[in-house]
C-alpha cells in the first residue's frame, strides 16, 4: 500500500509535493464530465515524472494488433482510447524563468479534490533558481452543466519578484498514447488558429476520420481588475494559444481564466467544429467563472441527493465511498446511448478504454439505485446497437442461426481483443449480459424494454448457448469446454462451474421472458417470431434438455462447487501462507506458477453465489465462501466488493469490513500498486454495492424493496439514498433502528428484516 493522502468526509488532499508519487496523484485527482476526461497534470510546464492524459468520449483508433490478427477469427485491430489534444495547458514565465515544480524549490505544496462541487485545486510556494519566489493557487472543472466546457483559474501571487509574468494559455495537439504497438501518432492536426478573442486547434484521427476541436478564450486581471492587455497570438504547426501578461511588484496577484471548449464530431458536423467550438468558448467566457461553477456545482448538488452514503464514526470509509461514487458520476452520466463505461474511465489507457463484462455486471446496478432509469437503459440499449456485430463475431468462430458472441472489449460492436484465452474462452460474458437485462426489468419493472430489445438478444444469446456446449456420451451430460472463468489465473479449462451455471440460467431466463411476452403481447412476439425465424417448439426443446442435463462439477464430499475439472489436482497454498513480498503475485511468480497453483485472482464461484443466491441455502453459501475466499489473493478490483457482500449476507461481517475497506480504498491507498495506470473506474460500483446491499442487505423480491441491514462495529451509523422506480428513499442504518424517508414518490412498502413498513409520500418510518 501507499498511503500519503490525508482522510477528510468530502475531499482528497495530498498535503506536500510527493514527486515520486505524481503518476499516481494524476490518476487519483483527475476529473471528468461523462464528455471530456482529464489526467490530474500540471497545468504548467513540468519537468518531471508525468504521463499527460486528456481524452475525449467515444473517440478511440484501430491500432494494428501486435500479434495474433492473422489467425482464423482474431480480430483486425486493437483499438484503443486515444489520447487527445491537451486543452489544460498554461506556461508560466518569470521575464525569462519558466515555472517549472520539477526544477524549483516547492514548499507548502497543497491539491485538492472537493468531490462535492467537482473542482480540483491546488496551491503552493516556488522559488526560481535566480531566487524569485511566487505563491500560485489553481482551480479547473470540467462542467457537469455543459459538458463541451472546461474551466481553469489560475493565480500568480509576487513574494518577492519585480517583473514582468507572463502566462501562456494552449491547445496541445503534439500528444501521443503512453501504451501503443508502434509508437505511432494518432493525430493529424488540421489548422490551428489564434484570432483576437479565441484560439483553437482542429485535429482528425488518422484512421476512422474521428475530429475533435478545442477552442479557449481568456480574461486576465491584476489584483481583480480585469486587464486589457497586449496579446502575442501562438500558430504553430501542432500548437495554438495566447502569450499575455503585466508587470507586477511584490505582493500583485496575476490571475488568468481560460475557457476551454472541446467538441467533436460524434456531436456536430465536421464542417461546423471550428465555429462550434469557438462559439462555446466564447459563451463561456461570456457567462463568466461565476456562472459557469454554479451551474456546475448545482448538478453535483443533485447527483448526491440521489446518491450519497453518509458513514457516522469512520472517517476512512466515508472519505472513500465518496471517492468511489464521485468517479462513478463523472466517469458516466447515461445521456448517450452510444457510449459506455471503460475500466479505468477517463483516468488512464490500460485496457485500451474499451467495454467490458464489468459494466454488465458490477456497473448497472450501481446506476439502477443510483440514476434515472434511462441511464441504465441506455447501457442496455449500447449491446443491443451491436447486436448485429455480435452475431457476425459468432460466425467467426463457427456459431450459426442468429447466435450472438459479445466482444470481450469494444468501443462499437467490433471485438478489440487478441488474446484466444480471453477473446474466445472468456464466454461468460454473454450470460452478463443476459443477467443485466433481467436486473434492470426486475428493477424498474419496464417490461417494454423486454418486449422492444430485451427478448431479441435474449434468443440470441441462448442461441450461442445452444451451440457451444458439448454432449458428452461418457457422462450423458452436456458440458462447455475450453473456457476461462472470471478467475484469470485459470485459462482454457474445462467446465468452470460459473459460466456453465449461468450458461443455464440464461437459457430458463429466456425461455420464462419467451412465455411473459407471449401471454402479455402475442402480436409483439409473433412477429418476433418472424424476424428471427425462431421456432420456439424446436429450439426451445433443444435449451430444456440442456436445462436438464448441464454439468455442474461439484465435490459433495466437502460440500463445495468445484471450480473447474481438475481444480483438486493443483498445487494448493492459501493466500496467508504466501510471503508478503511475492505479493501481488502477478508481478512477482510466473505465469506458469500461477495456472499450477490454487491462487484464484478473482471471485468465480463466489460470484456466481452472489448473483444467484437465491438458488442456495446460506449453508452452501457459507462452505463455499469458507474454502474458496483463503485461497483468492483479489488481485482484480472486482474481487473484493463481491466477496465483501457475500461475507455480509452469511453474517461473516469482520471479513466483510475487511474487504470493504480493501475495495473502498483499493486506489486511494493503492493496494495493487497499479494506480499510475489509472483508477479502478468499475470496480468502484462494486464498493457502493458492498455497503448498500452487503451492509445494507438490499435486495429487490417480487417488485418489492427488500433490506436486512447489519452495521459494522467500527461505524456508529451509515445512510444511503436510492432511487427505486418513482421514489427517492433516504435508509439509515442504526445500531438498534433502521429509518426508511420516503423523500419523492408515493405511497410505499418496503420490507425490514422481514417486516413491511408502509411509508407514506414526504414521511420516514422507524422499522
């Protein structure tokens, strides 16, 4: 762990310049809109360690894969998040001295993120290498309220100098990927164009002709009376901005807003980008600093109305779970169907920022408490768009009949992934999917989405099901061979207890949905019926005797699931016995050691306990929780939050507070030593989860909220708000209480450690 962040209820604070650890800072302390991204660098010139990161929604490139593209059914490209031009710059000039942090003497050094109104700050003192000493204060927002606008106020503060500063606000287009196959540039830069008022830089992706343009404009004052000074316009080949400046004597304060806007042609039409953008920046120079941080702030304001957990008694896990939330909200906001959730969201380019079964899984029941329905709809309706792809990747590997194959990772339908133990084993992804569906009907009870979409990519992906199984005529059993489960450190196996069980479940689910529509709308489903040319005797027949005949391995000897065929043949070693210094084992045993050993990464058969309790009695759940958990070294930021709810649900709530803070504070406190890379964006959700349905025990039974709450020791109380179809409910949890606020909606009932409360509109009950 690395922890150097000071614990406080509503903000990050790292207190003192730690160069050393700024690659980590940048991840931790960036912000975003849902539209725009932003790495926490330095506005100004910074010599040292840093890796620059500005990225832009939906914006990716098809990079030539490094290996692999040339055998049967591996994909032509990997695609990947690109880094886009650098819209934060601001040089800082002494008369010929440039404010450098990694040259000059920096003392009282201070950044901090407020997470309640979305705005990084960060102040300190430097001392030139001639002796000139200034006090600079920084604040920039990405706005919530008009997503195309970022804002950066930036303060210079004379101790000791007489002299000219300067400031230099840019547009960076000589950026370029820190993870890529070739080194390559991404970009063409168009035009750069400094004008009176503006500045901008148009530039295109070399392939798939994606363009983005960033425009900013400016207002410069000296001790707060806005200056009209002499401008030195910047047109360089990649570069675009404004040199400008005023003499200053010890104790004058020099303070630049830039504007920025940054727009695409996701959004506009490539033709119109230039004006676009110079429009919007000059709006929000019009509307002013002032203005535009409300607006801003006010959004913030509602989003944790509907979203916030208040922890009584632990400033630690407050500070965290807020963290936690905050990134959710800034990472995505659901407006667009067309976009989705990467791993490490805006924060950083490992996993190439593509889409994955984390989303599905971990992600949408987040936003289903957290959000409109319409934004956990519109990540339904982003597979559902590529729904045709997934299809075609089906027959690239042999499938047939309308059967539908998901992309490991993907920006737009097409697989972005070469690696065959995960590209074309890591099927279990297909029945997340399925499993996202089924969450948000049953949570918002839309049945239109099941008849309108829902249905159609069910058929399709028991339809991959069908096919992919394998019959056994020794065991009269059918079975799924040569897969890997969640559990990476477990490839091309055979029978991994988890995908064959929700490789079942998906086919009954579909097969309950068939029989809903049916009876409900028959018109909808015959024709249906039609586009698809299902024949629902036939197929579904075929999916009933696979219901019936699924293997599952299990040892009931000891009571257990086994993971996969062959798991009792490894080498078995619990994770307590393994040295401190071999751990994370992933940067210290090879692969080799690793695929012989019991080291399980990640929640496999705990997971598929997690999502489908009901199906067992807490005592299997236990047993399988008791052997499996000592052997998982949660080397995956999933891990932890899915162990950490089971734990609660079978009354284990040490382990269950453990594991909490391990997924709460997994990048604050860097437990994997990976944070440079970026955060854990959707593992996140999965902390939020660990403590309104671990902790809080909610569950959703027959259209009816449910919660069995148990609080941990170390917390005198905690409260969380949902949003449970038309009601905002505020729950707090007490020692010896639970207090249910029907704060909007109607009438409702909601169910307490098995008693049901009637809560009345605008009232609260004690239960």
């Amino acid at each position: 762990m690395n922890k150097y962040l000071t614990h406080d209820s509503w903000c990050i604070i790292e207190d003192g310049f730690h160069p050393d650890k700024q690659l980590a800072s940048e991840s931790i302390f960036s912000i975003a809109n849902g539209h725009v991204g932003q790495r926490a660098n330095f506005e100004e010139h910074y010599s040292g360690e840093t890796m620059s990161g500005s990225y832009v929604a939906g914006i990716y490139f098809p990079e030539k894969p490094e290996r692999g593209n040339w055998k049967n059914g591996y994909c032509n490209n990997d695609d990947k998040i690109i880094n886009a031009p650098n819209w934060s710059g601001i040089s800082v000039r002494l008369n010929d001295e440039r404010l450098d942090m990694g040259e000059w003497d920096v003392q009282n050094f201070r950044r901090i993120l407020n997470m309640r109104e979305g705005v990084l700050e960060r102040s300190f003192e430097a001392t030139s290498l001639k002796g000139n000493k200034i006090r600079v204060s920084v604040k920039r927002f990405l706005s919530m309220a008009e997503n195309e606008i970022g804002a950066i106020n930036y303060s210079v503060t004379s101790l000791n100098y007489e002299g000219r500063i300067s400031f230099i606000p840019f547009i960076d287009g000589d950026v370029r990927n820190m993870h890529t196959n070739y080194n390559e540039s991404f970009w063409n830069v168009l035009q750069t164009k400094t004008e009176q008022d503006v500045s901008y830089l148009w530039a295109q992706t070399r392939r798939l002709d994606f363009h983005v343009c960033c425009a900013l404009t400016y207002v410069l004052y000296k001790n707060n009376e806005q200056q009209q000074a002499k401008v030195t316009k910047i047109e360089k080949e990649r570069v675009a901005g404004f040199s400008i400046g005023a003499d200053v004597r010890p104790g004058d304060t020099l303070c630049l807003n830039k504007y920025v806007a940054v727009v695409d042609s996701l959004n506009h039409p490539r033709e119109e980008l230039t004006e676009t953008a110079c429009k919007i920046a000059r709006k929000a120079k019009t509307m002013g600093w002032n203005q535009l941080f409300a607006e801003h702030r006010n959004v913030w304001a509602e989003r944790w109305a509907q979203s916030d957990i208040v922890i009584e008694g632990d400033v630690a896990a407050q500070q965290a779970i807020r963290y936690n939330i905050f990134q959710l909200h800034q990472t995505y906001t659901g407006n667009d169907a067309r976009l989705n959730i990467s791993p490490k969201g805006f924060t950083g380019e490992k996993y190439a920022g593509a889409t994955r079964w984390d989303t599905e899984i971990i992600c949408i029941p987040f936003f289903l408490c957290t959000a409109p329905a319409y934004v956990s709809r519109n990540l339904l309706l982003y597979r559902y768009k590529q729904l045709p792809k997934a299809i075609a990747n089906a027959k690239k590997i042999g499938l047939g009949n309308g059967a539908a194959f998901f992309p490991l990772a993907t920006f737009n339908g097409d697989e972005s992934h070469n690696e065959w133990e995960y590209t074309f084993e890591e099927i279990h992804r297909n029945g997340a999917i399925a499993y996202a569906i089924y969450k948000y009907v049953d949570y918002t009870g839309d049945t239109g989405y099941l008849e309108q979409y829902g249905l159609e990519t069910l058929i399709a992906i028991a339809r991959f099901w069908a096919q992919r199984v394998s019959y056994s005529k020794h065991r009269h059993k059918y079975m799924l061979l040569g897969v890997t489960g969640p559990n990476l450190y477990e490839n091309n196996i055979n029978n991994n207890w988890y995908t064959n069980y929700i490789a079942r479940w998906c086919l009954q689910y579909t097969i309950d949905c068939i029989t809903k529509i049916k009876k409900e709308n028959f018109r909808t489903y015959k024709e249906l019926c039609q586009k698809l040319e299902f024949n629902e005797k036939t197929e579904t027949g075929n999916w009933l005797e696979i219901i019936n005949n699924m293997y599952l391995p299990e040892d009931k000897e000891n009571g257990i699931f086994l993971q996969q065929d062959g798991f009792w043949d490894k080498e078995f070693v619990a994770v307590k016995d393994i040295p401190q210094s071999q751990l994370p084992v992933n940067q210290n045993w090879t692969w080799d050691r690793i695929m012989r050993s019991s080291v399980i990464k990640q929640a496999d058969v705990i997971q598929g306990l997690y999502l489908f309790e009901d199906d067992f009695t807490k005592d299997i759940i236990r047993r399988n929780f008791d052997f499996y958990e000592p052997l998982t070294v949660h080397e995956s930021s999933l891990s932890p939050g899915l162990h950490s709810i089971v734990a609660s649900s079978i009354g284990n709530g040490k382990r269950a507070y453990e594991l909490y803070l391990r997924t709460a504070r997994l990048d604050l406190d860097d437990y994997n030593s990976d944070v440079a890379n970026g955060l854990h964006i959707t593992s996140m959700a999965g902390t939020w989860l660990s403590v309104v349905q671990g902790f809080g025990g909610l569950r959703i039974k027959n259209g009816q909220l449910h919660l069995s709450p148990q609080i941990p020791e170390q917390w005198n109380a905690f409260e969380f708000h949902i949003v449970f179809r038309d009601n905002l409910l505020g729950i707090r949890i007490e020692k010896q209480r639970t207090i249910v606020s029907n704060i909007t909606g109607g009438d409702i009932d909601v169910v307490v450690n098995g008693h049901t409360c009637n809560i009345a509109a605008g009232e609260k009950a004690s239960c």
